[in-house]
C-alpha cells in the first residue's frame, strides 16, 4: 500500500463490501500505525505507551518513530519499560 489515503480508501471499500478484515493484514497493520501515530503526535509517548503496552509491535513502531524525530530519550525509556526482558 503506497500511501495512508490509499489504505483508508482500501479500509472503506473492505467494510462496503463487509469483506473479512483478517485477509487484509498489510491494511489493517498500515491503518494500526497511522492511528498511533496520531497519538504519539497529538497526546505523546505516555499515552501510546497506555493504550499499546501490551502491542509490542506497536511499541515498536512508536520507538522507531521517536528515534526518527531524534526523541532519543523517549524512545529508550519506552524500550526498557516494555521490551527490554521480554
């Protein structure tokens, strides 16, 4: 999938149809990370933390995504408290 607007638009075409969600994994993990992206962005690394820790995927993506913003500090602390020992 190229872009989040091309998911989103693939996401209204799969509930139109009410085709089964689960055979569209690439869409649902894409749509998964823009909507904690969102989060990250508007409520901060406390609150994904909270609503992802048990996600360690999307933990994982929120690391990622705090590296690239040079949020170094974050992005450690989020590391040792959910995926380091695991």
């Amino acid at each position: 999938m190229a872009t989040n607007s091309a998911a989103s638009k693939a996401a209204d075409i799969i509930n139109s149809l009410n085709l089964d969600k689960e055979e569209y994994p690439e869409i649902k993990e894409r749509l998964a990370k823009k909507c904690m992206r969102h989060f990250l962005k508007r409520e901060g690394w406390h609150y994904v933390e909270e609503l992802y820790g048990n996600n360690l995927v999307m933990i994982a993506y929120a690391i990622e995504d705090l590296v690239h913003d040079k949020k170094i500090a974050e992005a450690l602390s989020l590391f040792v408290r959910n995926i380091k020992g695991r």
